[in-house]
C-alpha cells in the first residue's frame, strides 16, 4: 500500500509497517544492549534489575516512544520542525533534540570504528592476539592491553572511523525505504539469529548454569534500600541507551511512519524485540565470563573494558572460540550500524528540513561534520591525550553531557508539552487515528503527566548526587 504519511518527496517514508518495527527496532539494538545492559544487570541485584528494568520498559520507556513516535508522524517534520509544529514556545526543545543526536552520532561512530577493528581481527584469525597481547607500558614496569594500546594510536582507529562512518552513509545516501528499511528487514533477523545461537552455545558451557542463575535470579542478599534506589536509576537510565529515546529519533521515523499503522502496536513490537536482544545479550556474556572468571563478580562489572579486553580472553580460552569471537563482533557491529544509521538519519533530516537542500547534499554535510567532530575523540585517546574536560576524555565528556544531562532534560521537556500545554489528547488523537483502539490510554495519561517527568528529574541528578 502506498504511504499516505505527508511526508512525500525527498524526505521519503517507510513503505510497510515490518519495515518501520525492524528500523525503529535496530535503531534501539546498539551498544547499550549489547555490553551495557548485561553488566548493570549482574551488577544491580541480576533478576532484581531484570525485573525493574521490564517495568520501566513497558510503562516509562512505552509511554515516552509512543509520544515520540506520534508527535512526529503527527507533523511529518524533523525534531526541530516537529515540536515548533506542537507549540512555538518549545522550538528551543527541538533545537536540544537535534543537538544530541549531531553530539553523539561523531563519538558512537568511533566506538563503532572499534568494534569494526575486533570483528577484523577474529576474522583473520588472530583473536587470541587481542585476548593475549600485552604491550610494554614505559618505565613503571606495567602493560597495556591490546585494546589500551590501539586506541592511543591515531591512524588505525582513525582508518576503521572513517570506513565506519561511510557504511552508514551509503544507506542514508539511498534514503528512507531503498536504504534504511532494506537493510534493517537484512540485519535484524540476522542479528536475531546470531544472538540465539551463540547464547544456547554459551549455555553448553561448563559451569554456565551458575552464571546463568546469578543473571537471572533475584539476589536480595546485602540489597538496601540504598542499592534498590541505585538499581531504579540504572534500569531507568538504561532505557534511554535501550530504546532510542530522547535523541530525536524516533520523532524523525515516526514522520516516516505511515498512517494507517497503529503507533500503539508498533511500539509494543519494538519493545518486545529491543529487550529480548538486551536479554540474551547477558545470556551470552554473563554466563561466559563468569565462567572464565571463576565467579569474580568484579569480572562482570568491568564496563566498556567488559567487551573489548576481558571478553576477547573469555573466547580465548572456551572451545571454539575463534568462530563465537568472530560472530559475537558481528552481531555487536550490526547493531551498532543500526543505531548509527539512525543517529546519522536524524541529523540528516533535520539539514534537509532547516537548509532546504537535497538528501545528497544534507547526507555529505552530516558525513564532514561527523568526521572533523568525530577526529576529536580518535585524538582524545591518542595525540591529545593530555586534553581533558572536567577530567574526562573528549569521547567520555561528549557522552556525559549527552546523556546525563541533554537527554533527560529533552524527555522532561516533552512530557510538560504533552502532559500540560497541548494535553495528551494531542498524542491520543493520533494513536487513535482512523478508528484505532487505544488500550493503554489511562496508563499512558498517567505515565506522561506524572511518572515520566519525576523519572528524568531523578535521573538528572543521579550522576551528582552518587556513583552508579
């Protein structure tokens, strides 16, 4: 059927309802999923953050997508465009909406260079170099890891960037349906696939049954009220990396959403698909490395180092472990892509939108800007490493201010507009389009007036007030 969305011309639409589940979907599926959910689950409680982490899901992280989703398809416009639409006084909040995708898209695509240089290397053959090579660190005697030492150089994370960077930018250059929901329909069931098999491989493991239980079972021993506070903000924060929200993404899909969808049910979808990925994402590391680790719960809690130094020594020394380490960096680089097609689709949008110019030209803009800002991270590490901001590395400060402190601010902008200046019945009014139920009308009221903005105040000054 052909999309009725007013968004024809240049900016395009998706052309089914599967096509638009699978990109919002694989827009969520990135990073966070893959190394960060896991190792917050085995820190916070195992079946405690589970637990509390679906109920934020199917309440908070519904309630804030679907408002998203409706408000862009409602105006058919990019962030900016799309909340002047709503209500000229918080153009501003569509300004900080298309800010934060522009800061993070540089940064993530350096991340994504990494994972693109680990996936190289189990290819070739060569995992146990970086589960195994230590290189010598100066006059203290120390070491570096192979992960330490390759970031601190400047030409090949700058090389695997910039290759990262371009992938990307073939699938925004050929737009909406030919790019971003072909290759979404290609990569997610792939990635599904490869996630369950390497977690029921993963689960053959000696041992794995205790790793298995300490994920997936409450822990409630030592857990305070204290550590129960903690685990809330952690799951609540999780969401934002989880589902895309709060960057302006799924505005700009859903002005590509077609009418005659239903909002409501596509988000369920998407949720549905987003957390399972999160879930055996943990199936295949926190058994695995619990093994490997002999118990040592410090093992699981080791953050981005969880996936680029004690992982690859996990595949090292399990039975076939060339073959899970290569397939296990396949997975986490398309994800990967998938949340930067979109990060990079929203900025995009939003240039097509404010400069009026072609999506060749906007896509070419976005690409130079990407690279220069996203240089100054690869150098952060290396020949700039002396540079600092608030004692943080460029790339670490960049992710600090987008998601500590513009995204909850973004979020609590848009449940005051919706909650309390245009009303929820602007966003019910959509979802009920064409005749269409709305089951979770009065959770979502309460939700978006009530619960939603004291969750962002919260995790607002969590960073400030304790260390998650």
């Amino acid at each position: 059927m052909k999309n009725v969305n007013k968004n024809e011309g240049q900016r395009g639409g998706f052309g089914t309802k599967i096509g638009f589940i699978l990109a919002a979907a694989g827009s969520a599926v990135g990073l966070g999923n893959i190394w960060r959910f896991p190792y917050l689950a085995a820190k916070y409680g195992g079946g405690i953050f589970l637990l509390v982490y679906l109920i934020f899901a199917v309440t908070f992280g519904f309630a804030l997508m679907l408002t998203e989703i409706a408000i862009g398809r409602k105006t058919g416009k990019s962030v900016i465009g799309a909340f002047k639409s709503v209500d000229k006084r918080f153009a501003p909040a569509g300004w900080l909406g298309a800010a934060i995708p522009a800061l993070i898209l540089p940064y993530y695509c350096v991340i994504g260079g990494w994972v693109l240089k680990y996936m190289t290397v189990f290819l070739t053959g060569k995992g146990s170099e970086i589960a195994n090579k230590v290189y010598d660190a100066g006059a203290d005697g120390g070491g570096l890891s192979f992960f330490e030492h390759f970031i601190s150089l400047t030409g090949e994370p700058s090389l695997f960037f910039i290759i990262y960077v371009l992938i990307g930018a073939v699938v925004i250059f050929l737009g909406v349906e030919k790019g971003i929901e072909k290759i979404s329909k290609f990569l997610m069931p792939v990635l599904l696939l490869l996630i369950i098999g390497i977690g029921i491989y993963t689960l053959t493991l000696d041992g794995a049954g205790e790793g298995l239980k300490y994920y997936v079972l409450p822990d409630f021993e030592g857990f305070t009220v204290s550590k129960l506070l903690k685990t809330i903000a952690a799951a609540m924060g999780q969401l934002f990396y989880s589902m895309s929200l709060a960057m302006g993404i799924m505005v700009t899909y859903g002005s590509y959403m077609r009418k005659n969808d239903s909002i409501e049910g596509s988000v369920r979808q998407i949720e549905i698909f987003d957390t399972i990925v999160a879930f055996l994402s943990g199936l295949i590391i926190v058994p695995a490395v619990f093994v490997f680790s002999g118990g040592d719960e410090s093992a699981l809690n080791a953050g981005p180092g969880l996936m680029f130094i004690t992982l690859p020594k996990v595949f090292d020394s399990m039975p076939g472990g060339q073959i899970i380490g290569s397939i296990f960096f396949i997975i986490v680089a398309l994800a990967a892509l998938t949340s930067s097609i979109s990060l990079m689709e929203t900025v995009t949008a939003v240039v097509m939108e404010k400069f009026r110019i072609s999506r060749a030209k906007s896509c070419i803009a976005v690409i130079i800007f990407t690279l220069v800002l996203g240089m100054v991270s690869v150098l952060g590490y290396s020949e700039w490493s002396d540079f600092t901001l608030f004692g943080m590395q460029f790339l670490d400060f960049f992710d600090f201010v987008a998601n500590n402190l513009m995204m909850p601010i973004m979020a609590f902008l848009t449940c005051i507009l919706v909650g309390y200046v245009v009303k929820t019945k602007f966003v019910e009014e959509e979802v009920m389009y064409g005749g269409k139920q709305f089951r979770s009308k009065l959770i979502y009221r309460v939700m978006i007036k009530y619960v939603c903005p004291v969750c962002m105040i919260v995790i607002l000054i969590t960073p400030f007030v304790t260390k998650i």
